[in-house]
C-alpha cells in the first residue's frame, strides 16, 4: 500500500510540475521591431516600440535588457532617462556625465503586459545648465543601443478555444514572437491535394505578416505544434479512427480539435488531449469539396463562426487584377494618405520624431524620364515659428525635399504639391517620411523658451499619385524574389506558377510550403492559383518554382542555370569588378561535388517561353533542401541575395544555439553569371526583342551591319546617279 502511495504522490508532483512548466524566450529586440541605436536629442525627447503579445500567452515574467550612453556634458541631477510600459514608469535612471556608458535590467511587469501591441518607452530629459541654455545644443545627446538589446519572457500558452474564430486571432497569430511552427499532414501521392496543402500554407503564413512560419509533413501528429490535417473524408476519417474520433463529413468541412495524443497508463493505452495545442481538420467528400474548403479556410479573416467546425455550402472570391496585392499601389489613381494606413498625426515639439507611409510599388515598372510621382499635402502648423523652420520629406531614408514653414502666424496649408521624380522610387517596398524641424521665435540666450506652439498636424486627406507607367523589366533579379515574390505573384494569387518537387518526400513537401509561405507573406494574398507537380506540362507558358536535388532535378533546366550542374560542373569566378559595377567572369569547368553545408538558389530565362522566369533551390539531399528553404526565410539572407546565382552556406554555431535555440547561421554569396532577358506585362515578350537584350554584342553588332548596308546602298545609288548624269564619263566643264 505505501508503494502505491509513494507512485501516487510521484504522479501528482510530475503532473504539477508539468501544469506549471513555463515556457521561456529570449530575443533580441530587433527580432520584435526593426530597431537600430537611436540617438535621443534636446532636453526632451522619446523613443516608442511596439511590443506585441500574443493572444496566446499566459506571461508570468518578462525582462528588458539594454544599454546607453549619454553625452559627457550632461548635468547629472536634472538628466534622466525614464522607461514607461503603456504610459507606466518602470524606471528612471540618472544620466551621469562620470560614468556616460550604463546597463540596464528592468522588469516589465505582468499586469502591464496585455494581449495585443504594448508602447514600450524611453523617455530622456536632459540639461547641460541649471539657467540658460539653448533646446537643442549639440550636447543634449543620449544613444540607446537598441541594437544590442535583449528582451526575455517567460511565459505559458492557454488553452485553445474550440472554436472556427480561433484561427483568425489566436492559433496563427502575427504578433507570435516565438518563430512558429506548423506540421502539415496531407494524403501521399495525391499531386491536387499537395497543391491545397500549399495554398494553406500559403493561408497560414498570410496570418502570421511578416514573422517567418516553419513548415514540417509527417504522416503522423507532432506533438510540439499545430497541426494541420488535409485530405478527402476517407483519408481523414481512417485517421482520426485511431484517436477515436468520428466526423459528419457531407460537405467542404473545417473543424478545430485539441491534439489528441497516446498515452501508455498502468499497460494500457489511452487517448489524452493537449488543451494548449490544436487540431485543425479541412476536409471534403470528395477533391472538389476539398478545394472549396480550403480556399473557405485561407479568407476566415474574421473572428467567426463561433462553433467548432463550420460546413461550407457556396464560396466566391472577389476579382483581382494583374499587380495588386498587399499595399500596392495602383498607377494613375490618387491614393490618399488614409488608405496608406496613415492616420492624422501632429508633431509637437523641438524633437517630435517623424511619421512614415509604407507603400509597395510594382518591381518591374518601366521608369521613363521626366515622370514624377505628385504628392499633394494637406497640413496645419502654429503661430510664432522662426523662419528657419521646415518639414523635411524623406524617400527611403533619403532627403529629397524641404517645405519652407515661413509663416509667424501659421497657418492652414491645402493641396501643397510637391513632385518627385519616378527614379527615386524602389521596386517593392517604399517608405515616405515626414519629419518637422520646429523652432521658436524667441531663442535669444536666457530668454524664456517655450514648446507650447511648436505643432505641426499633418492630415490622412494628402495624398499620392503615381503616373501610368509600363511593365518592362531587365531579368534576372533575385532580389525582387524577396520584395513581393516577384514574378510569381504578377497575378496576386499565383496564378500560372508551377511548383516542380521532381521527389516529393517530407524534407523537399516542407521545402516547398516554406518557399510558398516566403512568397504568400511578401504579397499579403493567398495563392490560391499556384499548383505543385512532379513534371514540367508540355507547352507550359508560366513562371517555375523548382525545388530539388541535383539528381532528381531536370538536366534540360540545369544545363542552362548560371552554374551548370552535371557530370563536370561550370563554375563562375568573379575575377574583379570595374568602374561600370559589372563583374569580369572567369568560367571553370571541373569535377566536382556540392556540399552537404551549402544550398544553391538560382534565376534564369525559361526554356517553354520568352519573358517567364525558373527560379531554383537545389541541395545535395532533401534535409539540404529543407534547410535552403529556412535560410531563404532569414532576413540577412534575403537582403544579401542579388543577381541570378547565390551559394548559401549553412554554419553551425554553438553560441547562437545557447542564446536561441537555432544553431544555424548562414553565409552568402552571390554572382551574376547568366544572361539577362525581359520580363514585361504577362511575362509576353517577342522573341526578337528578348534575343536582343540576351545578347546586346549581337545587337550592336545588327545595328553595325545596318550602317554599313544603308552607306553601301547609298554609295550605289550616288554612283548610279552619277553614270546617268555623264553617260561618257567626262566630266562636266
């Protein structure tokens, strides 16, 4: 009898144990919001950072970690540097000019932290003079390394509530911090529904923004995750059998369980639920309801139904048209500053910051001369500036202009034009930034100085208008690849893009779902029109996505990739790079083999139709493969790969994995060794247009030959004239 209560008592201590096991996560700040060291200026000044918490955590404790310096001019006991959780203090350190450079720990209390974006804020006041002295001396300075900050939670997850609403707010949540993950769990075999299982990845991944989502596929539950379980009623009725459970499948079917698991207790096995991990089923009587199920699944962007599982009777898309998408912008139409997610914003102070519209502008735009893009600014400023006062407009981090604010009455400004030109603008993402420079008339030494007036309010109704422009472009660029997944996503939803898995196994299934998730969050719409298949169709005319290894992928295609895999290989060098920026090639032909460490990300013309793209990740073995394919989602990585050839080397470190929990890191380089070609509207270029931006030596030397043609017809014609004139051939006296 004491033995049993002895297991007893083990029983009960492990089963708290485990009830009250915490998770933990420690990050750097820079993985939450894109922070760099930041300099606080004049005696007043602040710095916010949104600080998201998922619906999903239970936190017990968190911390903040970070350093500073401040300027060694400072008085210490009027200078300080407060931290305020939504409006709280939580501390407030003295800035000592003896001692300039601090570390800070602070705890950010619980009861603070609510589900949802939190302000995190450092605020500085700080003085050089106990009397006079001026605002903004070039001495009121304090930096923050926000770039070497670090944030730790601890935390628990919550049960997921049973309901179709959770997956719009809770289950895949885009303020996840955590680098998520998610098992797939699809019919083998089946090439129509690998393709669903990709548009739900797709779906997945548009819920999580921009935070990276790691796909797996098993044939069987993963207990660490959220899992997804896609296929027809047979295939997932004969599943769920083992866990005892039975679904009415009559029409397309999503249902949320808790992950059911396997427990062995006292010699039998029984089947337990894990609250705080989900089930999700998607499912249909037959291929076509299965379609309509999951397209039902990728557009829940509402918190409804609240019932478990919802049965889909009808389901319409709205139209879409060729490059649109996440925060697009349409040419030839004025898009107010409101529907750029700006909202009315005024500026107060000596340093009030600055105000920032985020907009994506098709990557493949034809920029012409003497186009401008017109912004036309509405905005309101105080009474009593000194004539050196302006709102100064930034375009991706550059100054481009300066509005002169020369009113000591203020005033009400409407339709301001300012115009910039089109070759300013990025393909892809660009930012428009609006930052005042407010001085007070009065700034005479020991004058008395005041902030009060200092405002400038700038309102949603500006606007933006770009001009009509063509869609021409010089391939191959890699880098568009990580703008807006550019040129898969001409057509927002994937339309005429083939996903080639030569061999479809776990590692290179999970490779594809990942690469389709990379695109999906660039675009911000699901592809619902993109399809994966084992084989290139005949007459294929769309953009190919191939994923493989170097025995499994099509010769055809590897034969004309930039570095020519085959029984011997074709090696690029870069030699040295000239003033024009181009790269002299040295081409090596060599036995040779590709490293388990490395992956290979390549861009070239399409051999089925002029104008289309093959991108291709190609590694020595499917784990090579699925790792490529998480590299490609490391923002490092993105922003390194360029040109049509990037060698990514995969390297362990041991410090990272203490600090993280990923032990990989990742090298790149790139080359541009191919030949270029023209992508255009569509993808439709002429066969003869494209062969003469290939080869530009065969262009010019065409341009040659027609000079020479057209001088030698001429000097014929001249002589002909001539013989005419003087039949006997003397000349004329």
């Amino acid at each position: 009898m004491t033995g049993y209560k002895f297991k007893f008592i083990l029983a009960i201590f492990a089963f708290l144990s485990m009830a009250t096991r915490a998770e933990t996560l420690t990050l750097p700040l820079y993985d939450i919001y894109p922070v760099e060291a930041t300099d606080l200026r004049c005696i007043d000044s602040k710095y916010n950072i949104p600080l998201p918490i998922p619906d999903r955590w239970d936190v017990k404790r968190a911390s903040l970690k970070f350093s500073y310096i401040n300027s060694a001019s400072l008085l210490r006991k009027n200078s300080q540097l407060v931290v305020r959780l939504n409006g709280t203090p939580l501390a407030q350190m003295k800035l000592d000019p003896n001692a300039p450079e601090a570390h800070a720990e602070i705890d950010l209390p619980k009861l603070l932290l609510q589900p949802g974006y939190n302000e995190l804020t450092f605020h500085v006041s700080q003085h050089y003079s106990e009397q006079c002295e001026l605002p903004c001396a070039p001495e009121l300075w304090t930096r923050i390394k926000l770039d070497e900050a670090e944030i730790s939670f601890e935390y628990d997850l919550k049960p997921v509530p049973l309901s179709i609403a959770a997956i719009a707010n809770f289950l895949f949540d885009a303020k996840n911090i955590s680098k998520p993950k998610v098992n797939m769990i699809t019919e083998s075999g089946n090439q129509e529904v690998l393709t669903l299982g990709g548009v739900v990845a797709s779906g997945v991944a548009i819920r999580y923004d921009y935070r990276p989502v790691q796909f797996s596929t098993s044939e069987k539950l993963n207990l660490n995750m959220d899992n997804v379980l896609l296929g027809t009623s047979e295939f997932v009725a004969d599943f769920l059998s083992q866990y005892d459970i039975s679904i009415d499948i009559s029409k397309p079917h999503i249902q949320v369980f808790h992950l059911p698991y396997k427990e062995e207790v006292d010699g039998k096995v029984e089947i337990k639920q894990n609250l705080k991990r989900a089930l999700l089923v998607i499912t249909g009587v037959d291929a076509k309801q299965l379609q309509i199920a999951v397209k039902s699944f990728d557009i829940l962007s509402l918190p409804f139904p609240d019932s478990n599982k919802m049965q889909v009777h009808e389901f319409e898309l709205p139209e879409i048209a060729l490059y649109s998408g996440k925060q697009m912008i349409t040419p030839g139409a004025p898009y107010p500053f409101k529907k750029l997610s700006y909202e009315t914003f005024t500026f107060r102070g000596f340093s009030s910051g600055n105000e920032t519209l985020n907009f994506r502008v098709p990557p493949d735009f034809l920029i012409k001369p003497n186009q401008y893009v017109d912004v036309s600014l509405n905005f309101a400023y105080g009474a009593g500036f000194r004539v050196d006062s302006v709102l100064k407009v930034e375009l991706n981090g550059h100054y481009v202009y300066s509005i002169h604010l020369d009113n000591p009455r203020g005033a009400l400004v409407s339709n301001y034009k300012v115009s910039l030109p089109t070759y300013l603008f990025e393909g892809g993402i660009n930012e428009l930034s609006f930052s005042p420079v407010l001085t007070p008339l009065i700034t005479e030494n020991c004058s008395f100085i005041h902030a009060e007036n200092l405002f400038l309010t700038l309102f949603d109704s500006s606007s933006l208008t770009f001009p009509e422009m063509p869609h021409q472009i010089e391939m191959p660029r890699l880098d568009l690849l990580f703008v807006n997944g550019f040129p898969f996503t001409r057509w927002p939803d994937g339309y005429q893009t083939l996903v080639l898995l030569p061999e479809i196994d776990n590692h290179h299934l999970a490779a594809a779902y990942n690469m389709i998730s990379i695109l999906s969050q660039k675009n911000g719409y699901p592809l619902l029109g993109m399809k994966i298949a084992t084989e290139v169709p005949a007459n294929f005319d769309g953009e190919i996505l191939m994923i493989g290894t170097l025995d499994t992928l099509p010769k055809r295609y590897l034969e004309l990739a930039p570095l020519k895999f085959g029984d011997l290989n074709r090696v690029p060098y870069p030699v040295y790079q000239g003033l024009d920026k181009k790269t002299a090639l040295a081409f090596n032909t060599q036995e040779s083999k590709l490293g388990l460490n490395k992956g290979v990300l390549m861009q070239f013309e399409s051999p089925e139709k002029n104008g289309r793209s093959v991108v291709m990740l190609v590694a020595k073995n499917g784990e090579a493969v699925e790792r490529l394919s998480l590299a490609l989602q490391d923002s490092s990585v993105q922003a390194a790969a360029k040109f049509d050839l990037a060698l990514i080397d995969f390297i362990e470190d041991q410090k990272k994995l203490e600090l993280t929990g990923d032990p990989w890191r990742y090298a790149v380089s790139t080359v541009n060794a191919g030949g270029n070609y023209l992508t255009g509207k569509g993808g439709k270029i002429s066969p003869a247009k494209s062969v003469l931006t290939t080869h530009p030596y065969f262009y010019w030397g065409l341009v040659a030959l027609v000079i020479l043609l057209l001088g030698w017809t001429l000097t014929r014609l001249l002589g002909k004239q001539k013989n005419k004139r003087n039949p006997d051939g003397h000349d004329d006296v």
